[in-house]
C-alpha cells in the first residue's frame, strides 16, 4: 500500500520509489518478497521492477517498493492505493563446495532455448 502525502504520477517508461510506511521484524529464516498485482500488470502495465524485490529479515528501514510504468500513459497514485503484493518465505541455507566435477545430466551445458519449446 502506498503511504504517501501528495499522488505519485509515474510516466511511460519510468519507475518510481514508492514509500510503504511500513518496517517490520521477522526471524532470519525468512525473507519478505515484493511482488506485482496482477490486476495492474494486466490492466496498466504497472510491474514491480526487480520483481520480486527481496527485503532481508535484519532490514529495519521502510519498506519502498520500485514500481515501472510499461504503459503508454502516465500512471497515478494515491495515498493507500494498493500497489503491490507482500510474502513471507522461508530461506533455505546452504554451504557451497568447490569442485573440479559436476555429475552429467541430459541436458549437460546447453544454455537458453536448449530444451526446445
């Protein structure tokens, strides 16, 4: 939800950082992840720009979401318009280990498209 004094006007091609007025607190075996709403992405062309923004769990700051106007027309926001969508996740940790060899699969190394349509 956009906390905000003044109506944001975001213009074709550009992106805006949109304050939340919320910080939160939550165990580092999670994340919070900022995604788009479907109904904006659908109907105006409004995404989340580093979809999905991950806000890690010792963050303490406001939460500000970077919304990109696609659209052909500017985009306008008002004070506690919805304009994102908000999921806890957990984190799976894990331990990387250098190797000389990785085990062979079908696929191998083939890189994008490589597995047909």
């Amino acid at each position: 939800m956009a906390f905000i004094e003044e109506p944001i006007r975001i213009a074709p091609n550009s992106s805006y950082l949109v304050p939340t007025g919320l910080s939160m607190a939550f165990s580092e075996d999670y994340e919070v992840q900022i995604r788009p709403r479907s109904g904006l992405a659908a109907k105006k062309s409004i995404t989340v720009l580093n979809t999905p923004g991950t806000i890690d769990s010792d963050y303490r700051g406001e939460i500000k979401v970077i919304l990109f106007n696609h659209g052909k027309e500017d985009f306008l926001i008002n004070n506690k318009d919805r304009i994102a969508q908000m999921v806890l996740m957990p984190v799976i940790k894990m331990e990387f280990e250098e190797t000389d060899n990785l085990p062979d699969t079908l696929r191998g190394d083939g890189g994008f498209g490589s597995t047909g349509k």
